[in-house]
C-alpha cells in the first residue's frame, strides 16, 4: 500500500497508504483491459517502482533516510489505542466461530476465489452474485491476498477487519483536514469506533467502499487549492465507483454537498472539473460495457444464492429498476427515537442501528454548537460546519425513506454506517466548543476525561461483546448438523482439496475447499450430475480431479428426500466411493481412485 501511495511525496503515512488501497482496484480493472493477469507479483513489482526510484536518487546523492522520533501527542496516542481496538474486534472477532456469517461472504468467497485463480474479470454476466455486473473492487483486493494467502477463510476473515481498522487512520487523516484541528478528529474517531451503527466485521464489499470515503474526500479537499493531488483524488473517486454500486452513489451525493459547502473559498473548478472527467473516465473501464450491455439487454445479475447454477438470475435493466424502491434493502424499516436514544439488542450484524443515549446527547449539543459557530465566525470553519450538518440531513434523511414515506429511496438501513461520520464529527465538535468555556487547563482535561469515560462506559461494552459473539451462519444451512460437517471438512482436508457437490459449491469455497464450477468442462461434465449415472459421474469426477463427494440438505430442497436416499443407496453400495463422514444431516464420501 505505501509502495503505491509513494508516487505522492511531501505526505504522511497515512494519506499514502490510503492511496495505496485506492489505487489497487482501479489498477486491477486496468490489467484487465489490458489483459494482464491480477497476479500479485505483477501487483508487487508495480508498487515498488516508486520506492525504488526513491531509493536509487537517495544513494546518488549519498542521503540517508531521515527518522525523527519525538514525544507522541495525545491525539496520536489516542487514534493509535482507536487502531489497536479496532484490531482487536474487527480481526479476532470473527475468528470466535468457525464459519462465515450470514449470507454475503458465501457469495464474495465465490467471487474472490474466482479472481485468485483464474486472474481475470472475464466472467459471463450472472455467473456470481459478486462479480459483472457487480463491480470487482472488493474480489481484486482480497483475489489478490488470497494467492499469496492459502486459506480463502482467514484471508476473508483476517483482511476485512484490517481493512476496517485502517479506516480509522484513514478517517483521522480525513477529520483533520476537515477541521483543521487534531483534537477534534482524534476524538471524533474515537467516536467512530465506538458509535453502534458503525461497520461491524461484516464480510462484505461495504467494508472496503466505506474506508475509501475518508481517502476519496481528503484528497478532494486538497485539490480545491492544489493542483498535485487531482490524481489522487481521480483515484479514490473511481476505485469507490468500482467497490460497491449503491454506496457509489451516496459518496457523488456527499461529494457535491462538500463542493458546494466550499464554494465561498474560492476553490479552483477546473481542478474539480478535471477530478470528475479522469474519476468517470476511468471507472467506464468497468461500467462502459456493463451499461452498454444493459441497454440491449444482454446482461444479467446473479442475485441471493449466488451463482447460475443455483440462483435466481435477472436482467440487469429490470434489477436496476428495482433499487430506488422507498422499502428496499432486506433490514429497511421505519425508525422512531427509541433506535437512536437506545443500543437495541440483538442488533443487525451487517449494519447495526442505534447511537446509545451518550451519543445522542453530544449529537444534540455539537449540532446546535455547529449552528450557533456557523452563524457567528468567519472562514473556512463555516464551510467544514455547513458541510457536516449537511451530511447529517442527508443521511438522516436516506435512512427515514419509510419512515416519512418518501417516494424514493436507496437501501434505507445502510445509511446507517454513512449517518455515524457526521455524527461522529459534530459529537467532537460539541464536547471540544464546550470545553473552551473552562477557563482551566487541567479543568479542560477533567471534562473531557469524564466525557470520554462516559461515552467508553455506556458504548464499548456493546462494541467489543457484538463483534465478538458467535454470529449466525445464515439461510444457505438447515442445521447445525450441516454447518458442522462442511467445518469438519475444513478442518480436515488439505487447502484446496477439490470436493464436488450437488448443489452450492459457493459453501464448499468457503470452506477452504475447492471447486471451479465456473469453468465450462465442468459445466458441460456436471450439467444434470444428480441423474447422471454413477459409472459416468464416477468418471467425471476422476477426470477433473475431485477428491470427495458430499451429500447435503441442500440436494434434498432440490431433487426431494426419495430420490437422494436412493443416490445415496447406490454410493454405499459402490466400493469406488468411501463414506468419511456422517452425521444427521451431511455425508462425505471419498472418491476412491483405480489408481490407488
């Protein structure tokens, strides 16, 4: 990350690490085009250029390295603790149960597995919930780590909390040059990490779309006045376009509200106007051919199970349609003052509700403090002030689609996450304005201690035990029973072990095996596998180098319980094929070779 975000010198760390992760979408998409391979080597020697280049000028001129080590800040130490506990339950939290939670993640495992083998974007429409017409940001980053990382289970699970928790750095950046003062953004990330409805560790393409904002929006407001950080806002604006479509739409939207609010500081619009044409040009690489297809209606989009094999697939135009629905999103509600006033539980896991009543009490004093500063100072303050209320409008407004019956709406509950930045922010502003009024030094520090402790009192608690509960493992499974014999599998098999089954192979991907079902020799071997007769699928499996077979509840739904118990007869009855496991709901039968 830092080796792509280094082309950009004279920054600090973090703002090029962010860069660094912005620029790894857009460079997957481009190698696509190209026709290079998403391979982590080519990945790696690219990032390095820079920091080589860097290198060689520094022994040219015989210079070393300066390191400068001084007494950290308060605010630093503080981002720093946000960072650490951010780590904590953002990437051992998920490690408390061994499988992936809910829905999402099956499908983004299949999508991921998908890019880390075959290298590529060059998937048929509908194939994967995830990936055409979906947009590839999140499978290249976590295709890419998993070539280098064996298990595609810990890779999901390990790199979305870290991408999370680099957020925070990344939204400390973001909150500093916002305000211009790192007591504020020190604790309002502090607030971040600890506001309810902010990102749990959730598997999916939110995680990452989310942490690009504070990148996207802290380069954008660097290239109001300056010309070298176009490029690096251009780069941020499009990897978000090429993560998450919805939420795509949602940052234009708080984009142009931060664009507006600066307006009276002279900002340079053809720095603006050049950011929007290199962002939209470069993100047609992707969404070019996705609309063109579209438009005449030959592109389709895999939708909840998750493949075509499985799922149930739609046009693309028709989907489209459906997305500004007032009630979409499967958790969209109409809320009242008990969701934010209280932490409810049980919560959603993939976005939580609710501030705490701490929360919502600085909210309602750093608001009115934000109107009352508004009105009475002068320069760039009234325009970071104007800009947070305005995302607070907005994002309060984007959630209530229901609740005030609006005619239009965009996957209401998810506004959940966005709401927690400017609430974040005025809650700071609120408790530092408030603090100013103390005439002590030490009577300042008291205050804010104590309201720090309150907030760390009533929230943390909710935080950590959330995100470290043993989270459900969503509709795919009918039971304990089935769930447990796939982690047997997991546990049991090598990586990669290539296991066949009827029905869902996303679940077997996720499971650390493997089993390339988009590929067309097994679409044209396993097309009516169930009723193909055992000599031939016996043969089938042996060409293609499938170790075990597995019968699930799954196959049941599908073909009806008479026709699998006698599938299942005729494999008992069969030497070539061993029964391993057994339980009330799972059966893995290993595929026993001529050759062994």
């Amino acid at each position: 990350l830092f080796g792509f975000g280094s082309f950009l010198r004279n920054q600090p760390l973090i703002p090029k690490i962010s860069l660094g992760l912005a620029a790894i979408p857009i460079t997957g998409v481009a190698f696509n085009t190209l026709r290079t391979p998403l391979d982590w080597r080519i990945f790696l020697s690219l990032a390095l250029i820079m920091p080589a280049y860097h290198l060689i000028q520094w022994l040219k001129v015989g210079r070393k390295p300066e390191i400068k080590l001084g007494i950290p800040s308060w605010q630093t130490l503080m981002v720093l603790a946000v960072f650490i506990f951010a780590l904590a339950i953002y990437c051992w939290g998920p490690f408390q149960y061994p499988w992936l939670e809910n829905d999402d993640p099956w499908s983004h495992a299949a999508s991921i597995k998908y890019v880390a083998i075959e290298k590529n974007l060059h998937v048929p429409s509908g194939q994967f919930q995830y990936l055409n017409p979906y947009p590839p940001g999140y499978a290249i980053v976590l295709g890419v780590l998993h070539q280098i990382t064996p298990s595609i289970y810990w890779t999901m699970k390990f790199f979305n909390g870290l991408i999370i928790s680099l957020g925070f750095l990344f939204f400390y950046a973001f909150a500093d040059e916002l305000t211009q003062n790192k007591s504020k953004a020190a604790l309002a990330t502090l607030f971040l990490v600890l506001i309810p409805c902010y990102l749990t560790h959730f598997i999916w393409a939110h995680s990452l779309v989310v942490v690009l904002f504070f990148p996207a929006f802290y380069f954008l407001l660097k290239a109001f006045k300056e010309k070298k950080y176009i490029l690096p806002a251009a780069i941020c604006c499009t990897s978000i376009m090429l993560t998450q479509p919805t939420q795509a739409i949602k940052f234009v939207i708080m984009a142009v509200l931060i664009i507006v609010c600066f307006i009276p500081f002279k900002i340079k619009w053809k720095h603006i106007g050049t950011t929007v044409l290199i962002s939209s040009i470069l993100s047609l690489l992707w969404w070019g051919p996705i609309i063109l297809k579209a438009a005449t209606r030959t592109s389709q989009i895999a939708l909840r199970a998750g493949t075509q094999i499985t799922g149930y697939v739609g046009e693309t135009s028709e989907v489209t349609k459906s997305l500004f629905s007032p009630s979409g999103g499967s958790a969209t509600q109409a809320y009242s003052w008990q969701h934010y006033f209280f932490i409810i539980r049980p919560n959603l896991i993939n976005n939580p509700v609710g501030l705490g009543f701490m929360f919502c009490l600085l909210l309602l004093l750093g608001t009115i403090y934000a109107i009352v500063n508004f009105i009475k100072k002068r320069g760039r303050e009234r325009a970071y002030l104007l800009t947070t209320l305005f995302w607070l409008l907005f994002t309060f407004v984007g959630m209530n689609t229901m609740t005030f019956n609006l005619p239009i709406g965009l996957f209401a509950f998810r506004f959940w996450m966005l709401f927690a930045i400017p609430v974040s922010i005025l809650c700071a502003e609120g408790v530092i304005s408030l603090q100013e009024f103390l005439k002590f030094k030490w009577n300042r520090i008291l205050f804010v201690s104590l309201i720090i402790l309150a907030v760390i009192r009533v929230n943390l608690p909710f935080k950590w035990e959330f995100n470290t509960l043993k989270w459900p493992y969503g509709v795919h499974w009918a039971s304990d029973e089935d769930i447990n014999g796939y982690v047997w599998m997991r546990k049991n098999f090598p990586v990669d072990t290539k296991v066949f089954a009827f029905t869902d192979n996303i679940l077997v991907l996720g499971h650390d095996m493997r089993s390339d079902f988009w590929k067309q020799e097994y679409q044209e071997r396993f097309e009516n596998a169930f009723h193909q007769p055992l000599d031939e699928l016996y043969q089938h499996l042996i060409k293609m180098n499938y170790k075990f077979l597995v019968i699930n509840p799954r196959d049941i739904w599908k073909y009806g319980r008479e026709d699998v118990n006698e599938k299942l007869k005729n494999l008992y009855q069969d030497p070539r094929f061993d029964l391993i496991f057994n339980n009330e709901a799972v059966k893995i039968f290993k595929i026993i070779s001529s050759q062994q």
